[in-house]
C-alpha cells in the first residue's frame, strides 16, 4: 500500500473536447519520459500525484491546465497519460518491429520480477544473493526500479512477468479487470507506519480540531483514515495539511503541526529526538497494509514451476532473517544505499510472511487475510475517488501456487 494515487479535478467543458485537449496537454508532457511514466502508472499509494504534477509543470515550464479541477479522478487522469504515452512511443515501436522481422529475438524463460525500495521486497536480494533460487531451480530476474509506480506500470503494461506490489495497488487493475494475480504475501507493516503526536495530544479525543501532516491519499492518509474510524472520529474532525513524509516530520518536530502520520526512518528520527510518540501505528491494524508478489495470470501457466520455486525460496528467505538479522541487514542496506546502522530501523516495524502467515493470509476466513480487509481498504480507495469501481477480490487472488510450495 505504498502507493500515488490523488485527484485533479472535474472537467466544465463536453467530455469530448475536455478530453483531446487534455490528450494534447498529455502527449507533451510525455516527451519527459520519467515523469510521464510515474503519471501513467497505476500508482504507489506512498507518493502523492500533486508532487508528480509539480515536477511536470517545472519541465514543461508552463502549469497543468485550467481544465483540471478538483474532482477529476486520477484513473481518468492516468487514462489520458496512457494514451498519450502510446503515441509517442508509436514510432519506436514501429522500429522495433521492423528490425524484429530481420532479427527476431527469442523470449527468455526466465521470470522478471519487479522490486523497489520497501523492506519486504528488497528481502527477494537475500534470496537471491544467498542461493536460496538456485536451491530450488527458480530462474529469476530482479528488476530494480527506483520510482516504485513504474513497477506497476511495467506489470500492467506486460513488461514484467511478475512484481512487488501493495493490495491496494492492485486493487486498481483488478478493478479494470485486468488478468494480475496475488501469489505470495511478503509482509505486513507492523509498526513502520505511525500517527505521530505530540506533548499536547494525550488520546484521540485531543486530536479534533488539530492539523495532521501527511502525504494526502497515501498509505500515511490511509492509517489516519483507519485510526480515526476505530476511535470514534471522522475526517472531518481534523484539518489535513499535504505534506511528503520527510516535510511532515520536519513541520512536527519543529513545532509547526502537533500531529503527523509518517513512515520509518521518520518515526524512529521522532521519537529520538523526544519530541513526539506514537499515538496508533500499523500494528494497530494487522492486515491492513499487505506487500505482495503479483503476477501475470498467464505466467502463472507458462512458468509455474518457477513461481513455486520463489515461493519456497522465500520462506527460507524470511527464516533466514530471523536467524541472522544482521548478515540480512548487510545485504539489504547495500541495494537501497543506506548504512546497515541506518537499516535496522525497519526490521521490528516489518512482519515477513513465512508458509503458515500466507496460508493465514490466503484464508478467507482469517479476519486478518486479503479477502477481509479489502472492504477497508477498497473503501478508503473508493471514498477518495482512487478507484472506479470495486474490484473482483476472488479473480485477483491464486493460492495454487502457495499450496504446491509448501508441499513436502
């Protein structure tokens, strides 16, 4: 649940015309590949679309459109950067298929799976530095993707075979009805996300009427979203100012905002400088903000062996960091550029899912499972205008391939 997702605004002229004029608007911005990509993409639930729209805007030095206003949904808006995407990519792709009839390529068997900067997944690199694929014979390609929504992007679009990727982030193609299938949970948050508060905030009831800092239609917006319903307040009851997680925290450790929600280093930066606590974390929430492995339903078929060869890798991956935190540490701080000091901060915040958290987790019937936190979470998607429609839960999950891992 790490996620982009944010709203510009409902469009005052006919939809046709509203329509090819923000296509055109679209189709230049798409000349700036990496911020076109981040616009285009399903979207990471941690980064908010108004931080992307800023970038467009310094690059095409002009602003977005006054046609954008504030209730059009950012499906509509990615829908548009899609389209426009397609077109300036048309005549590479030309090229690419005249060259492919002189020289056609061959398709690798291996599995390209996506990953990007989040404790869980950058977990698949001690699996991969450890030997753990080669001991069950899975052929795999870690993808490294700095802006996480281009991941999902990648595995929408089939570029990937797989990828790493939130509920709720998935809970967008799913709800296009493309064919994405949840195979593996990798971890819960379980503290790496907090509602911070300071000095003057006791409990929930000192909250109303009080800013909170955070990253708007966030997972950070999400946990505040939570927290207030299952302590008797609303949305309503607090003023929230749109901040990205580092502002947040910056604005409440300087006294400028007395509540921010924020994710790790933040929260460990909060509470050693003694100027906040935590009032409601993820742990409050188990099941709430699952990190999975989503795949292709036809890789599914075409390289299930594969698949079930990550999956029994990755359990060993998760014993293995509970049996050497330290050496796991190493590896993982090293991917993402951090010290393995720095790194640590994440792990108690982190539960890694072994063989009997995912059959947990792939339990219908388990209040903590996928099936039963997607009303909670398809409804903050849906109440913030995140998603169209909702999404067919069933069709996006496959437990076959967790079932024949854990076979003896």
């Amino acid at each position: 649940m790490r996620r982009d997702p944010a709203s510009f605004g409902r469009l005052h002229q006919s939809d046709a015309r509203r329509d090819r004029r923000a296509l055109i608007w679209c189709e230049r911005a798409a000349r700036f590949p990496r911020e076109a990509h981040e616009l285009c993409a399903i979207g990471r639930f941690r980064v908010g679309l108004p931080h992307l729209a800023r970038k467009l805007q310094r690059v095409l030095h002009e602003p977005i459109p006054t046609f954008f206003n504030p209730q059009v949904t950012f499906v509509k808006l990615r829908s548009w950067f899609t389209i426009a995407a397609a077109r300036a990519l048309l005549p590479l792709m030309a090229a690419s298929a005249l060259l492919g009839l002189a020289a056609p390529v061959p398709a690798l068997s291996e599995v390209k799976v996506g990953t990007s900067d989040w404790t869980g997944w950058v977990a698949w690199y001690v699996a991969d530095q450890k030997g753990f694929f080669k001991k069950y014979g899975a052929d795999v390609k870690l993808v490294w993707f700095a802006n996480y929504s281009d991941s999902i992007s990648a595995l929408s679009t089939g570029q990937l075979d797989a990828n790493s990727q939130t509920w709720s982030d998935t809970l967008g193609p799913l709800s296009k009805g493309l064919p994405l299938k949840v195979v593996l949970i990798n971890d819960n948050s379980a503290g790496n996300d907090a509602l911070m508060v300071g000095p003057k905030i006791h409990a929930f009831a000192d909250l109303k009427g009080h800013t909170v800092a955070l990253e708007q239609y966030s997972v950070s917006h999400f946990v505040l979203y939570t927290a207030l319903a299952r302590n008797g307040l609303t949305p309503k009851d607090v003023k929230v100012v749109n901040l990205s997680a580092g502002d947040a925290a910056a604005a409440f450790m300087s006294g400028r905002v007395d509540t921010a929600v924020v994710w790790n280093p933040w929260i460990s930066q909060i509470q050693k400088s003694g100027k906040g606590t935590p009032l409601f974390t993820s742990k409050d929430m188990p099941g709430l903000i699952p990190d999975l492995l989503v795949a292709q339903a036809k890789t599914i078929q075409s390289k299930r062996k594969d698949l079930v060869a990550m999956a029994r890798a990755w359990f060993d991956t998760v014993a293995f960091i509970q049996a050497n935190p330290d050496e796991a540490v190493k590896i993982m701080s090293k991917v993402v550029g951090m010290s393995a000091e720095q790194y640590k901060v994440f792990l108690p915040g982190t539960r890694f899912f072994d063989a009997a958290a995912n059959l947990e987790g792939f339990d219908p019937q388990n209040p903590h499972s996928l099936v039963a936190v997607e009303p909670s979470v398809a409804a903050f998607l849906l109440s913030n205008k995140l998603i169209d429609g909702k999404p067919d839960v069933a069709a996006g999950l496959d437990r076959s391939i967790l079932d024949e891992a854990v076979k003896k």
